[in-house]
C-alpha cells in the first residue's frame, strides 16, 4: 500500500520561510516524478511543483517561481519543497503527489499539510 507522509507546514509571516517535506512507501518508485500541489479554501487544487526521478527536470508553476525550491532523496523516497518569499496567497493545503516519468494529475497523493502565510 502507498503512503505518502508531508510535514513541515504551519504558520508563518509574510516573508518568512518554511520546508516541506514528503516521504513515500509502499513500492519502489523508480522512474516516478514527485511533486506538489496545493487548495486553498473555495479554491480548486492547482499544480505548484514537480521534479524527475534524475532531479535534472524541474517544473513551478509561475505564482511560485524563483520563491519556491522543489528538491529529491531518491534513497530516502523524500520529496522537499523550500518556500522562501511566502506571501497570504500562499496559504494552502499542500499536498504530496507521485506520478510515474512526469507530474500530470498525481498519481499518488498524501494528505496534505497546512501552510497558513499571515501576520
């Protein structure tokens, strides 16, 4: 069976900074991309990074480039993402996902944790 575990969310100010991170079990996950996604309340889940199996492709959505880091342990199965520069809009549920060779829809999911950006 496949888990996939965040931590690391919580509150911080606008401009502050925090890291996720998501381990996975339950089967080998060779040639699986890892990403992340995130819902805001009353908000549809939205796409928020992802990387490959070789860590050599990486993909952001733009709300979050050149803020956000996404990072990989392939012997740890971990997935980080590193949010520098948060901002309120960034408050979310962010979830983990993997999907085999590319990050679409998720394959995979945890269930997620909570990053709240507020004075």
């Amino acid at each position: 069976q496949v888990q996939l575990v965040e931590s690391g969310g919580g509150l911080v100010r606008p401009g502050g900074s925090l890291r996720l991170s998501c381990t996975a079990s339950g089967r080998t996950f060779t040639s699986y991309s890892m990403g992340w996604f995130r819902q805001a309340p009353g908000k549809e889940r939205e796409f928020v990074a992802s990387i490959s199996y070789s860590a050599k492709t990486t993909y952001y959505a733009d709300s979050v480039k050149g803020r956000f880091t996404i990072s990989r342990d392939n012997a740890k199965n971990a997935v980080f993402l590193q949010m520098d520069s948060l901002k309120p809009e960034d408050t979310a549920v962010y979830y983990c996902t993997v999907e085999k060779f590319r990050v679409r829809t998720g394959e995979y999911w945890g269930r997620g944790t909570q990053v709240t950006v507020s004075v």
